[in-house]
C-alpha cells in the first residue's frame, strides 16, 4: 500500500475513533506526507493509552465495589473519547455543599431508584454505608419509610419526590432546604439526583439493566417493592396515595 492511502486509512481510524468530523484531518498540499503518517500514528497512539487507562481505572472500581461495569467496558471499547465525556458528566454528583451526607444520600438513592436498577441502586447503598450513614436510616430510605427517616433525610426524600414526580410540592420543599442549608444545599441535591439517575438510564440502554428487587445494608438483606417505586406518594405523610 502506498505511504498516501496508509495516511487516509489511518485518518479515517482516528476520526471514528475520536468521533471527530469528516475532513477535520484533510492533508494540506503543503505538508509532507510522511508527517502526517507519524502525526497520525502518535494520535492514534495516544487514543489507544487512553483506552488503556480507562479500562484499568473501571476494572479497579469494579474489584472495589464488587460491581459489574460491563456496560462502560463496552463503550471503552466503543469510544474512549465517548466513555470520558460520560465520567466526566457523572462527576456532577461530587459536587456537595451546605447539605448532611443523609440528605445528599437520600435524594441519590431515591433518585436511582426511580430507574428500577438493582445493582445501581445497590451500589449507591454500599457507598452511603462506606461514608458512615446509618445502616437503619438506609434502611428507612429503601422502604420509603418516612416515620423512620432522621427529619433531615425525610425533607430530601420528599424533595425527591416531588422533583421525580414534578409535584408542585418541589417548591415549599425547596423553600424549606433554603431557609435550612441554603442555595449550595438545593444545587447539592439536584446534581446528586442527576449523576444517580446518568448510570441506570445508560445502562438500559446499552442493554445491561436489571431490576431491583434486594439491596443488602448491613450484611442484611432489604427487599424493595418495586411497586411502590413508580407509585403516586402523599408526601405529607409518606404513605401510597390512594386513588
């Protein structure tokens, strides 16, 4: 094969690669095409150091957390680039002012498990366990148990309902979370509702979802009702509204 239609197969790899527009990596007629093959040779290089890397840093999380990743392997494999830009849409949830870690807990969990997913929302658990939160107030938050709730976390909860369920609800909540912690508080919370539900809404879609039934706490079992999750809730007092 000549050196040139080397240059344009490598061009077109790196394009699908890094999911770069056609032509962004047109040769000038100026330009000496033996550097163009080494430019594109390094790139394509480095793309593949990328793929690399990611790979070793999901494969870690998965052996920490005991959880299977196979669905961001996949989109590694796909596109390096593409699995970057989902890491890095999910670090939202890292953001965390003004608001107690059970509340910011409460409204991620609730939040994932609006999606129906068993190992996101299990994983989310594992975390809030590894951060201290009380096994019995998790306990509480995965039986939408309200009575059981500290007052802080029961406020998140109804919050997050509200939001999921775009009760107008939201705002005499917020109102409260304003008055109490403050406007980091609300962005806290609204990023850790979002960052919960980017992975199972990714996971389904990439074929990789499965339902919630049981979330372990403490050693534990707790078994969730699915049923109740997609149900309309009286948020004064937490209970099935009845229709």
């Amino acid at each position: 094969m000549r050196l040139s239609d080397r240059v344009a197969v490598h061009d077109a790899a790196l394009r699908q690669t890094l999911g770069l527009p056609l032509g962004w990596l047109e040769k000038p007629e100026c330009h000496n095409c033996r550097g163009w093959f080494v430019f594109l040779s390094r790139a394509k290089q480095e793309v593949e150091v990328l793929r690399w890397l990611l790979r070793r840093t999901v494969s870690s999380f998965e052996r920490q957390w005991k959880y299977d990743a196979s669905y961001l392997q996949e989109i590694i494999d796909v596109s390096p680039r593409a699995a970057w830009r989902f890491m890095s849409a999910a670090r939202l949830g890292s953001y965390a002012r003004d608001v107690p870690v059970e509340a910011l807990v409460a409204a991620g969990i609730t939040a994932v498990r609006s999606e129906d997913c068993g190992p996101c929302t299990q994983l989310a658990t594992a975390m809030a366990e590894k951060r201290g939160v009380d096994p019995d107030t998790l306990r509480a938050i995965l039986k939408d148990d309200v009575a059981a709730m500290p007052d802080d976390v029961a406020l998140a909860w109804r919050f997050t309902k509200a939001i999921l369920a775009h009760d107008p609800a939201a705002d005499d909540y917020r109102a409260v979370i304003l008055e109490r912690w403050g406007p980091r508080a609300v962005v806290s919370l609204a990023f850790a509702m979002t960052t919960a539900r980017i992975y199972p809404t990714v996971k389904y879609a990439m074929g990789h979802g499965k339902a919630c039934t049981r979330v372990v706490v403490g050693g534990a079992p707790v078994v969730v009702d699915r049923h109740a999750t997609s149900q309309a809730w009286d948020l004064a007092s937490g209970r099935v509204a009845m229709r």
